[in-house]
C-alpha cells in the first residue's frame, strides 16, 4: 500500500478546466496549481480502459501524485433483492481492482441504506457483505484501503462510529470521514475545533496510529436541513468551518488524502491547500 508522507490535496474528479484531452490536461492544472492528485469518480460503473490505467499509474509514480477512487453511487450492501447486494459487492470488487491497477491508495464509496431495518440488523448484514469483499481482494492480491464513507443522511447507513466499528473487524478497511456529511447528518454539530479533534481522537484511540497515518477525507461546503444533506456547496457559500477542520487535522498530524468535493472543485482545494500551509 502506498504510505502518505504527509496530507495531500485532491480534486473530486478531474478539474473543471480540463480540455478535451482528458487525464492530461488535468494533471497539467493540477501541477500547476500545486494540488496533489484526485479521486477516480465510478458514477454510473467502473469503466475504464487497460491504457488509462496504465497511463494513470505512469503519471502518478513518476510525477508523486496521489489518487483514489470512489464507487458508482448504485451501492446498497443492504438491499432486500439479493441480486442488488451481489452487484453491490461487485461494484465496490471492481473499484478497488481498478485502483489497484492504476496505483490507487484508497477506494471509498456509500455502503448501504438502512431499508427501515434496526441499526444493529443492518451493521451485521454490512459487516457480511464486506467480509465477502474482503476474501476476494485477498485472493486476487488488490492491495488498496476499502472504506466506507460517513454519510449525510439518516437514512443511510454510515455515522461515524458504524464505520470505525467496521473498521476495527478488517485489517483492510478504515474510513473516509465525509466531515461535511457528518456535518450535515447532525443538522449542524461537528463543525468546531473540538468537535472535529473529537471525531479525530476516537478514530486515533478505536484504530491506532495507522488510521492517522493513512486517513482519507472529504470536505465540501454542504446545505442541509433537519433531516441531512441537500447538495455540495461552494466553501464561502456554506456554513462549513472548514478553517478550523484543517487546523485539527494539522494537530494530529494526520497524513493521506484530503478530497475537496465543492462544485468549484479545484478553486476550493486550492483555498483548502493554500490556508493549511499558512497555519
């Protein structure tokens, strides 16, 4: 697996600049603007050619940038058609060989929805289909961290002590804390230093130093109402306190990969870079 040296900043995506070329032109934008790598969107299905993991794999060594990727949104471990949960699993099988091919460091996705089952019910059938995914990675040798991400709604399954509860049961898997789903799932807590150093803290004590070391995050600007996430919003335009996020997660040392999902993708993983540097 590759090892973070320090927190890295990427694009959810390719930048919005990008030109027809493709990877290229992104990578190119990406470089200039001193930004770190970016994260695989698998929208709709794991599509991609042998020469764009190939080409992937070539710029990311020779030129440092880190990648990850993200599952198509069509994942529900928890679905009452047993066909829907077996292409679930392969959904997220297909995500992580891709990284792996194209020397990805993290795969993340949207684990399940609650389906009006008891938390505990649901935890188990999560905690079933992973252990599935997990016999699977092992066989075939794919070396990428599997994490299912914190969500922004109470509908779906993911707060963040369902996923550092996962965690703990797989050497593979740690999370990918969404601080502005966490955000947003709590109608507006977990939006201050000591809250987010909270969220740090247990992952720290629950998984150890190794999950600090090798963290994956989102970050966006976020509208919400009382019952979770609406949309991704500009930084400036939302209520996120995400200075003082990048100030907890400088305490800790925390290094891996920090994935900036605004609809100006690049414009605020720039700003999110450009203030951690300065503090």
């Amino acid at each position: 697996m590759i090892k973070p040296d320090k927190l890295h900043f990427l694009t959810a995506g390719m930048p919005l600049q990008t030109d027809k070329r493709g990877y290229p032109s992104a990578f190119e934008i990406l470089k200039d603007m001193e930004l770190d790598g970016l994260e695989v969107e698998f929208v709709h299905g794991v599509r991609m050619s042998d020469d764009t993991r190939k080409y992937l794999k070539q710029i990311s060594q020779e030129q440092g940038f880190i990648l990850t990727s993200h599952g198509p949104f069509y994942i529900n471990l928890n679905s009452k058609e047993d066909e829907k949960v077996e292409a679930s699993v392969q959904r997220i099988i297909e995500t992580a060989q891709a990284a792996n091919d194209f020397g990805g460091y993290s795969i993340t996705y949207h684990a399940a929805f609650y389906m009006g089952g008891e938390k505990e019910t649901v935890y188990q059938q999560v905690k079933k289909q992973t252990a599935k995914i997990i016999e699977t990675l092992e066989k075939e040798k794919i070396d990428v961290w599997i994490r299912p991400e914190t969500t922004g709604k109470a509908t779906q399954w993911g707060d963040y002590e369902e996923i550092i509860r996962l965690s703990k049961e797989f050497e593979q898997v740690l999370p990918c804390v969404d601080f502005s789903h966490v955000h947003a799932r709590t109608a507006g807590e977990y939006n201050t230093y000591d809250e987010f150093c909270l969220i740090l803290d247990r992952i720290s004590k629950e998984l150890g130093q190794r999950a600090i070391d090798n963290f994956h995050a989102h970050l966006a600007g976020i509208d919400y109402t009382s019952k979770g996430e609406k949309r991704h919003l500009i930084l400036e335009e939302s209520d996120m306190n995400y200075k003082d996020l990048l100030k907890a997660l400088k305490s800790f040392g925390v290094k891996g990969a920090l994935v900036c999902e605004s609809p100006n993708i690049e414009t605020d993983t720039k700003i999110l870079r450009d203030y951690y540097y300065s503090i």
